[in-house]
C-alpha cells in the first residue's frame, strides 16, 4: 500500500524513501550549534551509521536526529535557521512544543527532502518520556570521531533502550 514509505504514528505524515546523507549538511549543523554554544549528541541514524557501520554512506535515514537541551530549543532553531532549517509546521502557541513535544520537526528550505529532528527527550509518549529524565541522558553519552570532528553519542545501552523504542 506504501510501497517504500514510512508511517511515523508520532507525527502522521508519509516520509520519503531514505536520503543521501549529504555530509557537508551534518558538519554545517554540528558546527553551528558548537559556535552557538549548544550541546548535541547524535541519535539514530547518524550515530549507528558511526557506531555500527562505520560509514555514513551505508545507513540510509530519512533524517538527522540529534539531542539537545529543552532549554536551548529556541537557540538551536536560531542557530540551525541560518543553515535553511526552519520549522515543518508553525507553533500552535509558543512554548506548546517545549511543553508537551519531545523534539521540534524542521526541514532545509532549498532541500526540502533533508530534515533535521531537535529532540530533548527519546520518546514520543509524555509517560515514558517522563521516565528518562534529560539529565540521566545527558550523564550517558560518549564522544567518538566523525568527519574530522568530535561529537557526542548515547551510551551502547542508552542507544539500544531509545533503538527499542522506536523498534528501528
């Protein structure tokens, strides 16, 4: 019925058949949010693809998925706004998503079929978001090295639990 798409039941839209990570995009964002002073660790598919693959070209993803601090949402989309990233969908009242969301959708104007994920938490349910507190991921992350910078990454364990819950 879907042929190569994906259902995302957290969001209810149809995402694309899996992106060509286009590394000169990934090292833009990490850099900016290190200038910017906001701290990220890689989720999913750009971690595995570091962590499992050993190469970014061998993890197909859909987006670039990376954790940053609740109260840094709004600086983070100011940061990566001057790369092109902007919102998917506006607001509905500002501070709802901070509030009640665990990460804010955003998509590169000139490259519409690139997204970008700000998360704060690793799941989409507020029970078992509220479970696993900020601070315990935040206290579970590695560094590792990936084109040439060194960036942050959950724990093997941590990885694995956020992995399950989202069955990838």
């Amino acid at each position: 019925f879907l042929g190569n798409s994906v259902i995302s039941c957290s969001t209810a839209r149809v995402l694309p058949p899996p992106m060509r990570l286009e590394r000169g995009l990934l090292i833009a964002i990490i850099d900016q949010l290190a200038e910017d002073d906001i701290d990220v660790v890689l989720l999913k598919g750009v971690a595995l693809a570091q962590l499992v693959y050993g190469n970014l070209a061998l993890r197909p993803m859909v987006d670039i998925d990376v954790l940053i601090r609740r109260e840094h949402a709004e600086a983070a989309l100011k940061s990566v706004g001057q790369l092109g990233y902007e919102r998917m969908r506006p607001e509905l009242s500002p501070g709802l998503e901070a509030g009640f969301e665990n990460e804010i959708l955003l998509h590169h104007r000139d490259r519409p079929a690139h997204y970008l994920e700000l998360h704060w938490g690793l799941f989409d349910s507020n029970f078992h978001h509220r479970q696993v507190s900020e601070e315990f991921l935040w206290s579970h992350t590695e560094s590792v090295s990936l084109l040439g910078r060194t960036v942050s990454v959950l724990t093997p364990e941590v990885q694995l639990l956020h992995l399950c819950g989202h069955l990838v």
